[in-house]
C-alpha cells in the first residue's frame, strides 16, 4: 500500500476553504510525478480514497479535492444508492467554482516539494469525468482520461480548442446517463480543432463500471481500462 494519508487544507481564490485527500507513494524517491483525482458525484469516499492509494503504488502523489466544500460539511459521503442527496450539492456547483478548486488543486500540487516539475496529469470519474475535461482547457497537464464523464456538452465541448494535453475517455456502452449524441459530438469537436484523443467504449459496461462498490462494477472493463490509464500516462510523460 502507499505510504502517507492525509487531508489537507487548500485555500481557493474565492475565499473559500477546499479539503483533499492525498496519498503518497511508498517505495520511490520523491520527486513524484503528481496526478490530481477528481471524484464521482459521491463524494471523496472510501473507493475514491482507495483508487487515490492505488495510483500512490504505481508511484504517484495523488490529491482529490472535496469539490462540493461550498455546500457540504468536510469529509462528505453520499450512498451509491442514494443519488437524490448528491443532487443538491451537484447544482450548487458552478463553472467558476469548479475552474477555481482546479486551479488551487493545481497550484497545491505543483508547488509542491514532492512533486516532479512539469509532471501533472488528472483523471476523474462520473462528475470528475467532466471536470477533469474542463481542467485540460485550463492548465499544461501532461495527459487527462475522463471516465463516462457527463456534461461536457453542450457547455464545456466549446473550449475544445483550448484543450491542452492528450485526453483519453472512457465510456460504457449501456451507459443510459449519456446519450450516444453527446459521444459523437465531443469526438467531432476534438477532431475539428485538431486535438488528440483516444475514444475507448466497453459494449457491456455500464455507467459506474470501474467502481467496485457499485451494482454496475464491470470487472473486465475495469480491469482493462485501468491498464490503459495507466500506460497513456506513461506514454505521454515522456513527451
């Protein structure tokens, strides 16, 4: 397992205070390459702090910020089966919001003394999907991959050419959250402005299917999806 756990405090530039969790490798010498998590419309729960200590043992300093801090008290969890209580803090959150707990997340992780200079990449799943999209149209990541990530369109698919690293999605073919259309547009946009990306659909996944504590956990396609992060990462690092 990874070494250290811990939360921290980041201040954001709207005079709010953002927790995150955090996990550092284990085994290594630092600097680290540093990846920010961007977490479901749960939480920062027990799975996404434990895909953070995953990432940690591949050698990462991992952080995953508490982006529903302006509307919920530090350290929320929301069931899986309980989506009508995510529903409240997922309105409250605005563009600006969310492009200034990226940015705090960012500067955090950047100026940090672990941290490799100019190594920074993202992931995010669900509502992190779309933020770790808007977060590539903001700052010089390395690589982003986006897990079934809704809500890109039609706001955010609009500063496609703002994109700034390789992003790699991934979508579930019985995924009913997403309409196909939607797929079929952020692919066009990308293309159009010349933007490299991978497009990676699991015909029998579903939406969540990389989560192992929810009813749509697909083991195969998590399995082979979590390879493929992990070598896109490496790939594009030495870049």
């Amino acid at each position: 397992m990874s070494g250290l756990q811990n939360f921290v405090q980041l201040p954001v530039a709207d005079g709010t205070t953002m927790q995150a969790y955090t996990s550092i490798p284990a085994h290594g010498k630092s600097p680290f390459p540093g990846l920010i998590l961007f977490q479901e419309a749960f939480g920062v729960n027990h799975h996404i702090r434990k895909l953070a200590d995953r990432f940690a043992d591949e050698g990462y300093f991992v952080i995953a910020p508490e982006l529903f801090h302006r509307t919920a008290k530090p350290g929320i969890e929301i069931d899986y089966t309980d989506f009508n209580s995510a529903m409240p803090h997922m309105r409250a959150l605005t563009t600006e919001g969310l492009e200034a707990d990226v940015q705090a997340t960012w500067d955090w992780l950047e100026n940090h003394s672990q941290v490799e200079n100019g190594k920074i990449v993202a992931t995010g799943y669900c509502l992190g999907g779309r933020v770790s999209f808007l977060a590539n149209t903001m700052l010089p990541f390395k690589a982003v991959a986006s897990y079934y990530g809704a809500g890109i369109v039609p706001d955010l698919i609009k500063r496609a050419a703002a994109i700034n690293a390789p992003h790699l999605f991934f979508w579930g073919g019985k995924d009913q959250h997403i309409p196909k259309e939607q797929i079929e547009t952020i692919k066009n946009e990308l293309t159009k402005v010349g933007k490299q990306f991978i497009n990676v659909e699991f015909s029998d996944a579903d939406h969540g299917f990389f989560c192992d504590e929810r009813a749509s956990f697909n083991a195969d396609a998590a399995e082979l999806a979590w390879g493929l992060t992990l070598e896109f990462f490496i790939q594009k690092m030495k870049l």
